[in-house]
C-alpha cells in the first residue's frame, strides 16, 4: 500500500504493508528514530508525534489512515541546527534526564502550546498526563513548558501592534 | 498483527456491503485506538481492517432545540473542546476529557468507544442520562434503538454482520430555553488521568420553575457487564424537590440495582460503596447546574468531590 | 549556600544544563533500539505459560524449518552454567519452569514477525506442578518446594537475614510504650520507558561485543563469561545510551544470555528488544516484603528497641532482590539511635516473577514500616512525631549498632525545614473534619559507595591533547542522572579550564576504566573523586610545564577559565592549550596524560551484618499532605515538602533532578503502582494497569537542599540517587492516618484498601506499660 507523508516538511512516498503502523514508517521506513515506543499500547505517550498539528500516539495510528497529512516529529522542532524555544527551555530546565520520554513529551507540549498559548500549571499537567516520564518527576518539565509560553507571550506583545486592536497576551 | 489488509470504502453502502460480505473477518476501525491494541494482543484476528475515517457526514455535532446528534466518526477531544456540549450535556464534557490521554482522545472517535463495549467504557453512561438513541446503517437501511439496546455484554454489540453505528442523538435542553437541566459524570480510579474507570456515574437533573424535579436519569458505567441506566431513579426524585437524603437513597438503590465484579480494580462490595457515594454527589451537581446554581462551563472534580480552599 | 563559599569555585554549584540535554531535545540520541548493524537479526523468546512444570520435552523440529529462522535454542542444544545468588537460575530452563515467563526456547530471524511464528512453532510438552504464590503459604511443610535442587536449603527458605543487637526483650520489659504491627510492601517495577534491549554480535575472530543498556558494565561481562563459558578478555560491552533504569537494568537476566547465545548459534548479529508485556513478567522487580515490627520507647520518649520478623518475597529464583534486606537492615538498626534491635528475616522462593535491584533498594519497604511506628509512637506517647524523630535524630559522630559510621549528618535540620515549611505545628492533627492530614517520614541510605564486593572503586583517566580538549575516560555510567556532566564539571573545575573543553568517554570496556557500576547512589561520591583525584594529577603536570614556560614556580601559578597565570601578576599568563603545545611538539616533547583509582574507605559487612558500608550516609526528610475521600477511598496528594542532606550540590538542577525523579516513584509506590498476581500470573501486564504516576498524579515537589560538606565527597558532595523514593510511601500513610484515624498496612495504598482500613476501623495496635494490659488505641 502506498502511503503519502509530508514529514517535518519532506514528502515522503513509500510502499509499505497495510497494516504499517506511523510508528514503524517513521522509525523503519523513514529511520527518523527520534520518536520513542515505549508500549506500543498508547499508555506512555514516547512515540507521540503530531498529525496536521494534533497530537497522536503514532504506535496505534496506522500510516495508511493518515497517508496524505502532514507529520511532525521531534527531528522537525527546531531549525537548521537551532533548537527552537520549547527545545531549548527543555535544556535549560532540566527537564530532559534519560531522555526516553522527551520527544513525545515534546510533541504533546507543542500541541498544548499551539492551541492554548497562556495555560495554568493544571492545563499543563492534563495535557502530558499521557506522556509517562520516569526521571523527573514532572517538576521541571512542567517549568519548561510554561517558561515557554511566557517567553512567546512576551515575543508576541513585544511585535508593534499593526491591526490597531490592543493586543495584551502577556502575564 | 500480520498480514492484515485495510480496505478504505469510498461510501457508506460500499463499506456495509464489505463488512456484511466478510462478517467476522472484517473489523471496522476509525481511530484505532481500541482496535490496534486488540490486534496486536491477539484478542481479534481479522483478515481486513475497514478504514471508516474517510466517510463523509458521519462527523460533527449538532444541535437543535430537542438536543444534540454526534456523528460516529466524532473524536472524543472534540466533544471534549465542544462549547455547546459543555452547556448541554455536562457529563458527556466531564466523561470525554477523562478517557486516555489528549492523544487518545484525538484519534478515539465515540462510535469506535461505543461499539467496543467495554463496561468501564465512559461515553455511554454521559449519553444515556440524554436520552441517547443509536443510528445504524446497515444492508438493509437505518435502523435507530435506545443506546443502551447495543450493549450485549463485554466486548460485545447487538450490532448484525454488515451494520455499522453512524449517529447518536440525545435530547438535552436548549440553554436558551427556560427549561433547566444539567448532567454530571463522575467517576473513581487509582490515577487522576490515563486509568479506566472502576466505577463510572451519570446522572442528568431537570427541574422546574419552583426547582422541583421534573425529570432525572441515572447510567452507572464498570458495574455491569453492559453500561447500566438505573430506571428507578425518575420515580423516586421526579414532582420532589432534590434533598441529600433523597440523593442518598438513590445511590443505595443504584448500589443494589448493579451487579459488579470483583478485579484487580476492586472487589464488587467496594464497588457497589463506590456507587452509593458517586451517585449522590453527580446527581447534587447536576442539580446545581440544573438550578443555575454552578459556574457556567466549569467542571466537577473527578470524583465530586467539592473541597473547601483553605 | 553562603556568598563566600559560592565564590570558592568557578564551576561548581552551578545550574549548569546536562551536556547531552540537546542531543535528547532534538531526538539524536541513538539507543540501543536504534541502532543500525548490517545483517541483523531479531530474537526472541519461548516463555513458560505455567508458574510451576515439569519441562517433560521440546520439539523445535517445525520452528527450524521455518524459512528465515536463524536459530533455535534450548536448554537441550546449548552451552550454559547456572547464575545467580545461590546459582539457581540457568538462562534456558532444563528441568523445570518456576515461574511464569520463565525462558525455555529462543528464535534468531529474520523479521519480527517470523520470530514470533517461530516461537508458535516449538512445541514443549510441560507437566504441571501445583504452584504456591504466598510466601507465608511457602513456609509450610506442606508448600510445593520450588528449587528441589537446592540442597544446601530447607524448604522454600532461600536465605536468612538475622541480626541482633543488645537485648530486645529486656528493653521490651522497660518501655513506657511499645507499638506493634504488620506492613507490606508490594511488588513493583523499576518500569523505565525504554525496554531491555540487547545486541549481541562476534566477529570472524570470535570477539564477542554486546551493546545493552546496562550499568554495571564490568560484572556483566564477567556474569557472560561465567555463564557462557567465554573469554572474558575477548568480551567488549557497549553501553548506548540508556533510556531509563532506576536499577532495572543492573542487573544481567536470563535474555542477555540468550541472545549471545543466539547470536553464537546464528553466526550473525541478533538484537532482543522485549516488550513492555515482556518487562512485567520476564524483567526483575522490587522484591515484595512483609514486616511484623515492634517500636518501644521509654515515658520521654527515647527509643529503646525495634524488633521486626519479615518475610521476603522472592520469587522464582534468587537475583539482586534476595538482598533487598541488606539495606532494609540498616534501616531498622539506624533509622534513629536505637540502642537495641532484632531482625528475623526469612527470604521465600515463590512461583513468581523474581525481585532486582529497584531505586531505593529495600529501602522504601522498611521506612513504610519504621517512621509509620514512630508517627504512633509519638501518638500513643503524646508528643509531637517531629520532635520524637528530632530526639532520637541521627547525629554526626553517631556509630550505629551495624557500625555504620556517621560524618556528616543533616537530619535534624531536614525534619526542622519540612516542618516549618508544612507549617505541621499549626496543622498536623487539625484537619480531619476536611478529611486532609499531614504525614512525615525520613530516611537514612548509603551516600558515600556501597561495598559489596572486594572493590567498591572507580578508575578514571585524563589526556590532554594539542587542541586543550580534555577528555576524562571514566569507569562510570550516564544512565540519565548527569554523571557525564557533573564529572565534567568536577574536571573543569579542578584544571581551571572551561566545562566545555571536557569531553567524557564511559561507554565502552575496552576503553574505560574497571568500576563496580552504577548502583547505590555511588556514582558523583566514587566516580566523582577519581575524576578529581586524576584531574588534580593532570593539572599539576601542566603546571610543571607552565613554570618552565612562565618562570614562576608552580605553587605560585594557578588556571582559571584556561588561563595559566602567575598568582597577583595578570600579564604573566597563557592559554593552557598553549602550554600543552609547548610541552608536547617537540623532540623527547610528552602528552599530559593521568589516572587515578579512588576506593572508599569502608568495610565490608561481616557475617554479623556489622561493618561501615559506606564513607558517608545521606539522610532527608518528607512531609505529604492529603485529602481522603471517605466514602470512596480516593487520596489526593495535595503537596509534598522535601529536605535532603546532599553533602553539597554540585550541581543544584540535576540534584533537584535526581529528588523530585525519586520522590515521584516514591508516590507510585504509595498510591498506584503495584503487579498484580492472580494465581502466579501477572494480571495486567501493561502501564494502564501497574499505575505509573502521571503528571497530575504528583504534585509540585517542594525541594530543599541541606549541605552538610561530607568531608570525603568530592567538594563535599554525597550521593542522592535514591533518597528521594524512600519517604513517600511511609509519609503518605502517615497523611492518610493523619486525615482519616485509620492506620494503612500496606502500599500502595490504592482506593479500595484505604475504604477498607476505613471500613474495619484499621488502628495502630499499642501496648502501655502502666498496667501491662494490651489495648488497642486510636492514634
């Protein structure tokens, strides 16, 4: 069965059997074996990568089912050698420790951030509640992602306001 | 899973007449997350999987003055993000934001969590206490029954070979209306998040002008082998006003109507405790929706319980 | 930390970012499941459905005849020697199967799928042997006795652990009150997110290199010879990176001999990736342990004795889990100054998966029942349970009755924080009509190495090349922790050159140094020393060059951010890549290269369980609130304070790291996470249902940092790999008693137990001495 993924912006054209789950086109057809499995039954949330921007369990998608979307992993956060923000809160919180968990956890927080860019510490929690993480703790994953919606609230209000509408996102 | 091919219908008809040709060995899929899983343990063998994802108009939700209709191809997360469901039917707000994880709830879609008809499965009771009847496509016609119809035992659908589940409809009232309802679900688990429920309650309140109760459901989800609605519970509240005596009482008889396991989640007695103490508390708090008497579009806490802040 | 102290270093203390974070960030890191290696093959395995059978034969007839299958191993066509304690573990099983998951057969093949065919292909015919799953059922004369071969034992009793110390009875004969009952911990799962995955391969020459996510790297290669019958100088282990262990991949298992093997019978690399089903019935646990225990203490509240029988759970075979004790032990001798104790300890072979080493290590299980008997002591006496503990506290300068020697010791500090930040005095006993409650437990554990073998040491090396790089080749592991940057950092610091000059090589036996291994929260204290004893070494031959260079004796030189300078004389200075140039391009020129090997000065334990362990002890303190819901059992842990006595934190983020990480696992244990056996069978092989805490099951975990400045850590430092899980499963029944009058038996405390504490009116059972009469009393 053919199936037709645009990954991190690449389009991708491979044959693959029916039943191919994202997960295996990802890390075996495509070896971008930045997204984890750690169940293959949805429980841990390792191998979670978005799908036209939401975020899915890619070990119990199958690829044929999404042929023709657009697919972001962690190999497509940041750019041209540059870790992009949430990245690189993620380093400079301490919230990576084996590193087993990052990817999916970083693909959930960007979908949370995507679609709710101001979000509580609670809003945070709920949304990586189906991401396990064994070393942390959750503390400073947490700081990481809501460091990460300040910062790109202040980058957003600190942009001259052009529509002439008072634009306050901010803390 | 091996060898397993997917067959991707273009229409409805197309993929009735696939899955009533191969009975057993085709499975319907939308989201997966069931399905998957089953294949990959072994629980299901099927030769064909039959990808419903790309069915038109068996998506969305809808509203009109009686209530709402959810398509079955409805991801969870929608019904959980859905402002118009937050403000009809609470319950089924507070039953999806529960199930997986965002993940899951992104690709499970509610046909897919209906038809796996797992007891502990958080959708049907939520729907149930709205009244919900089931539309079927199958080879020959639609058909509708009330939800609770479906469910045959775990696992298992009163759905024929070739039929597949493509609507829910609920009534609920209109928040423009006069009329005033409200629903709740709670539930008990070990984790706050990622765990099914041990014990799952709806309850749906209308009440009249003098907040009398003028209508009252009860569904109980993990304590039968199929969701349970508790029929009682309209002759003993409705023309009464909603007291914690009353509330009470019902969660006793619901204890007593239900006819739990004893599993690793817990054994039936403590079950059935569980019911006596959920089933007061969601039907309160659908009672102070219903009375205007709860934040518009504010949750419960999972398990009802209404802590005060220090 | 006071000003004057920061300003001592230029790089330790600081926050610095773990050095391979972006790598993790961007989804480069390669572990093991990663990896590419021309002509793979998958293994797997054939595991017995049965806790208890007769193995009566195999046929692999079909499953060899299977087009793609490589290999096919059993116990009938291999080479292989018993291991484990006791050596009564054998990777392919012969005779017998003693649990379920037990390995009988293994595939090499092509595919995934093809193995799994494979294995459906090999049929053995079992005899079925009646089970026993309880240990106290194990006990009887009657159990089904599960290692018949066994005869240098009785009966199901794999080990003993007894200790006595002074006289139990005669202080039992003078306490004021004494406090008496059960407490059971539970099976559980190291569960890190990435499975065990192993690659074996030999080359043409018969070297044999396995590439496996383990951290005891230099035992594993011995525990491979042994058991294979290899040379051992013609192993090489690999350590990719590891995706998660908390003790779970210390340990060599029956599946990395097997897949040698396969790859010795296939010729071709295999790799064995198990499942996460496969982790829960086929990979080791902490090992299950029940406590019957007695606290006594005098009207003032001074300890008199602590007297536990405990009964351990070991499961089918004997692995790191059947030493479990060896630290619960020092747990109910050393928790506290207590002047007399005794420990009854019968170690049980059951029909079940078997226990490892799991983070905490024995620990988590005996502070569940130590610091719950203090809370009702304190209660049953009158006092305040934070000042019973702060009277009874650990001091430094304290021997304790195993000989564990005290240096350095902030546990009376950690209980002052906690309690202030609780704010206990104003709320503790005052919440129960809102169904809160707040607990506290503390711990005592090993910071300075464990020894338990001959050696308890780290090797590390340094070479300085022409470009300034620094390269330290250490005998230790990263598994996640940070051990490759806080050793770069302890490196840095000790040459005065930049942290990014550090490289740090650890990964391969061929090229590191021998250390015991990632274990016991040793790492920062061992590994860290030799990292600063070879660097000390390094720096001081730089210097030699430098005073040539320079003109300046080299007592009055120093380096600071890769400067050479005279001390007091700025314009007197070099780059310090310079002066490895100058020393090494020219004729008869040399490399600055330096080793070190640092062993602590410690004993091993005698046969009397005496002897100091350890060079320093760590120590920390929790306080959990809760709120209980009565009516279904449901605790919600609303905050948790923690203090930990670190030594010094060399770097305050990863320490904080190694804390809220433990302390988290900590509340799994406590609440949620447990394997459920039903008839030998793990009911629910599968996260959803072992109960990992997510992200809103842990709340914000409140950290603080002691620093005691243990004088042997390296710049004072202790280990606190563990500390953080030890507490929460004793602080959090405290809360749940605390917030409810009922006393939790066992953890974890799921819904449905804590209803039926509630149910039964669960009490804390003491004894007052006045009239001699028992009584039951509420706390």
């Amino acid at each position: 069965m053919l199936v037709e993924l645009k990954v991190n912006g690449f389009p991708y054209r491979r044959e693959v059997a029916p039943d191919t789950t994202l997960l295996t086109y990802l890390r075996e057809v495509l070896e971008l074996t930045g997204t984890k499995w750690g169940c293959l039954t949805g429980d841990c949330g390792a191998c979670t990568v978005l799908v036209d921007g939401e975020p899915v369990v890619s070990c119990l998608q199958l690829a044929c089912q999404v042929s023709g979307h657009e697919v972001t992993t962690v190999e497509g956060l940041d750019t041209a050698g540059e870790l992009n923000d949430l990245q690189a809160h993620f380093v400079s919180n301490g919230a990576s420790q084996c590193g087993f968990c990052t990817p999916g956890m970083l693909m959930s927080a960007e979908a949370l951030l995507r679609n709710n860019p101001d979000p509580s510490e609670a809003e945070v929690r709920e949304a990586l509640s189906g991401n396990l993480c064994r070393c942390t703790g959750y503390n400073k994953i947490v700081d990481a992602v809501l460091e990460t919606a300040k910062a790109r609230a202040m980058a957003v209000s600190a942009v001259p306001d052009l529509s002439g509408s008072s634009s306050s996102v901010g803390s | 899973m091996a060898n397993i091919d997917v067959f991707v219908p273009s229409t409805l008809e197309e993929a009735v007449a696939f899955l009533a040709h191969h009975g057993d060995r085709a499975i319907p899929i939308a989201g997966g997350t069931d399905v998957m899983i089953d294949t990959r343990i072994g629980r299901i063998s099927p030769e064909w999987l039959v990808d419903l994802r790309a069915l038109s108009g068996l998506s969305g939700i809808e509203y009109d003055a009686n209530g709402f209709r959810i398509g079955a191809l409805t991801r969870i997360r929608s019904i959980e993000l859905d402002q118009g469901l937050r403000q009809r039917s609470t319950a089924l707000v507070e039953a999806a934001r529960v199930l997986g994880s965002v993940q899951v709830r992104t690709m499970a879609t509610i046909g897919g969590n209906l038809c796996h008809a797992t007891p502990s499965a958080e959708m049907p009771p939520a729907l149930l206490v709205h009244h919900g009847i089931a539309e079927i496509a199958g080879p020959d016609g639609i058909r509708s029954i009330p939800l609770g119809q479906l469910f045959v035992g775990p696992g298992h659908t009163s759905l024929e070979p070739g039929e597949i589940l493509v609507r829910v409809t609920c009534k609920a009232a209109n928040p423009s209306s006069a009329s005033s309802a409200g629903s709740c679900y709670l539930r008990q688990t070990v984790r706050w998040a990622m765990d099914l429920a041990g014990v799952g309650v709806a309850a749906s309140i209308e009440v009249d002008e003098a907040k009398v109760v003028s209508g009252a459901k009860l569904a109980l989800s993990a304590v039968a082998p199929v969701p349970l609605e508790v029929d009682v519970v309209s002759d003993m509240l409705v023309g009464k006003e909603l007291t914690p005596q009353l509330t009470k009482e019902v969660g006793r008889v619901a204890a007593e109507a239900c006819s739990p396991i004893s599993d690793v989640r817990g054994t039936a007695e403590y079950r059935r405790q569980v019911v006596a103490a959920l089933v007061p508390r969601a039907l309160y708090i659908a009672w102070l929706r219903a009375t205007q008497n709860w934040p518009v579009g504010k949750l419960a806490p999972i398990n009802g319980v209404l802590s005060e802040e220090e | 930390m006071s000003e004057t102290l920061l300003a001592e270093f230029q790089v330790i203390g600081q926050r610095l970012s773990k050095l391979d974070a972006p790598q993790k960030v961007t989804g480069r890191t390669v572990y093991a499941d990663d990896m590419h290696i021309p002509g793979l093959l998958v293994g797997a395995i054939l595991r017995s459905p049965h806790p208890h059978a007769r193995i009566r034969s195999i046929d692999t007839t079909e499953a060899e005849r299977l087009p793609g299958v490589a290999a096919v191993i059993h116990a009938g066509n291999v080479t292989q020697r018993r291991f484990g304690y006791g050596q009564d573990n054998i990777p392919l099983k012969t005779d017998k199967v003693r649990c379920i998951g037990d390995e009988v057969a293994a595939v090499a093949a092509v595919d995934d799928e093809t193995a799994k065919r494979a294995l459906e292909l090999i049929k053995v015919d079992y005899e079925v042997l009646p089970g026993v799953f309880d240990p106290f059922e194990a006990l009887s004369e009657t159990a089904p006795v599960i290692h018949d071969e066994r005869v240098d034992i009785t009966g199901n009793i794999s080990m003993r652990w007894d200790f006595d110390h002074g006289d139990v009875e005669a202080a039992a004969a003078e306490a004021a009150v004494i406090v008496e009952g059960d407490y059971s911990a539970p099976q559980a799962a190291p569960a890190p997110i990435e499975t065990h995955v192993v690659i074996a391969s030999f080359d043409p020459n018969g070297h044999l290199t396995v590439w496996s996510p383990v951290h005891m790297v230099f035992m594993y290669r011995k525990a491979l010879a042994d058991c294979l019958g290899l040379d051992w100088r013609r192993i090489t282990i690999i350590q990719p990176p590891v995706g998660g262990s908390f003790g779970g991949k210390i340990d060599i298992e029956a599946h990395d001999f097997i897949t040698v093997m396969l790859a010795q019978k296939a010729g071709r690399p295999v790799k064995l990736a198990m499942t996460r089903e496969e982790e829960f019935i086929g990979a080791r646990t902490r090992q299950p342990i029940h406590f019957h225990m007695r606290t006594g203490a005098d009207a003032e509240g001074n300890l008199l004795f602590r007297d536990a029988e405990v009964v351990s759970d070991n499961g089918a075979y004997n692995a790191w889990g059947s030493h479990a004790m060896l630290v619960a032990m020092n747990t109910i001798t050393s928790m506290y100054r207590v002047p007399n104790s005794r420990i009854r300890c019968a170690v049980v072979y059951t029909n079940k998966n078997y226990g490892g080493s799991v983070r905490g290590f024995g620990n988590p299980q005996a502070t569940f029942a130590v610091e719950q008997q203090m809370e009702e002591l304190a209660d049953a006496l009158g006092m305040d349970p934070m000042d019973l503990r702060l009277r009874n506290a650990n001091q430094t300068g304290d021997i304790t009755p195993q000989g564990l020697e005290i240096t350095s010791c902030g546990l009376s500090e950690c209980l002052e924080i906690v309690r202030r930040q609780s704010r206990w005095d104003e709320r503790r006993g005052k919440m129960r009509q809102r169904n809160r409650g707040l607990g506290a437990a503390a711990y005592i554990h090993v910071g300075g190495g464990a020894r338990i073998y001959g050696s308890d040491g780290c090797g590390a090396m340094i070479k300085i090349d022409d470009s300034g790089q620094v390269t330290l080749i250490t005998g230790a592991s990263e598994i996640g922790q940070g051990s490759e940057t806080v050793l770069a950092m302890i490196v840095a610091e000790e040459m005065g050159v930049p942290v990014s000059a550090v490289a740090v090589i650890n990964s391969n036996t061929d090229i590191k140094p021998w250390d015991v291994g990632v274990h016991a929260s040793r790492t920062t204290f061992v590994a860290g020393n030799a990292a600063r004893m070879a660097a000390k070494i390094a720096r001081d031959r730089l210097l030699e060059t430098a005073s040539a260079v320079l003109g300046a004796p080299a007592d009055q030189l120093r380096i600071r951010d890769g400067i050479v300078e005279v001390i007091g004389e700025p314009g007197r200075s070099m780059d310090y890549a310079r002066i490895v140039r100058r020393r090494l391009l020219h004729e008869e020129g040399s490399v600055v290269m330096a080793t070190a090997f640092y062993d602590p000065p410690t004993h091993n334990q005698d046969k009397e369980y005496v002897g100091n362990i350890s060079a320093s002890y760590g120590f920390g303190a929790h306080v959990a609130e809760v709120e209980v819901d009565p009516e279904t059992g449901m605790v919600k842990l609303l905050n948790l304070w923690t203090a930990h006595d670190v030594g010094r934190a060399l770097n305050p983020m990863t320490v904080e790291g190694q804390i809220e990480g433990g302390t988290a696992m900590g509340v799994g244990l406590a609440l949620s996470e447990e394997i459920v056996f039903v008839d030998g069978r793990v009911a629910a092989p599968n996260f959803h249902d072992y109960g990992m805490p997510t992200a809103v099951d842990v709340p914000r975990i409140e950290v603080n940092l002691v620093e005691t400045i243990d004088e042997l850590g390296p710049y004072g430092a202790k280990g606190i790999g563990e500390g953080g899980i030890i507490p929460p499963p004793a602080a959090i029944a405290n809360a749940i008693a605390d917030a409810t009058g009922i006393r939790p038996r066992a953890y974890p405390m799921r819904p449905w137990k804590v209803k039926h504490w509630i149910d039964t009116n669960e009490r804390s059972y003491v004894i007052v001495s006045t009239d001699r009469s028992e009584k039951r009393e509420s706390n």
